[in-house]
C-alpha cells in the first residue's frame, strides 16, 4: 500500500474518531467486497493490507545511508552476542 493511502486513512481515522484498525479491516473488507463481484473472481480470496512494509519502504528509499548503518550496526551487535557463547 502506498504511503499517500497509508497517511489518508490515518488522517481519516483522527478526524472521525475511530481507531486506525478498524478502519483498516473495514477497508479490507470493501476491497474484497468489491473484488468478488468482479466476474471470473476467485471464490476463497482474501485482502489483506500490509500496515507498515510500504512505510518501511518508502524511508528506505529517503535514507539508505541510514538505512544501511543500522543494518551494520545490528549485523555486529549479533556478531558480538554470538562470540559470547
């Protein structure tokens, strides 16, 4: 899912009150809904939104250098944890 749809539904959620989830699901629910009335649609399909990779995505995207000291960082933090042994 794109950020822009990830920010929109957040927003939406703070101006009417609900939490992000539920409004999360009942979006799922919508697209499936209107997935299945789509001739030649699956009979078991199921949507599922992913809540956080896009973001993920998109910030890595913004700053790999960040990105890339951190995944250096834990990558000898575990090295060090695992000579402890």
């Amino acid at each position: 899912m794109s950020r822009e749809i990830l920010e929109a539904m957040y927003a939406l959620a703070r101006e009417k009150g609900i939490e992000p989830e539920k409004l999360m699901i009942a979006l799922e629910d919508a697209l499936l809904s209107a997935y299945k009335k789509q001739p030649g649609s699956a009979k078991y399909a199921r949507v599922e939104m992913d809540r956080y990779v896009s973001v993920a995505a998109d910030f890595i995207r913004q700053r790999p250098v960040v990105c890339i000291a951190g995944a250096v960082t834990i990558g000898y933090l575990i090295g060090k944890l695992a000579s402890r042994r």
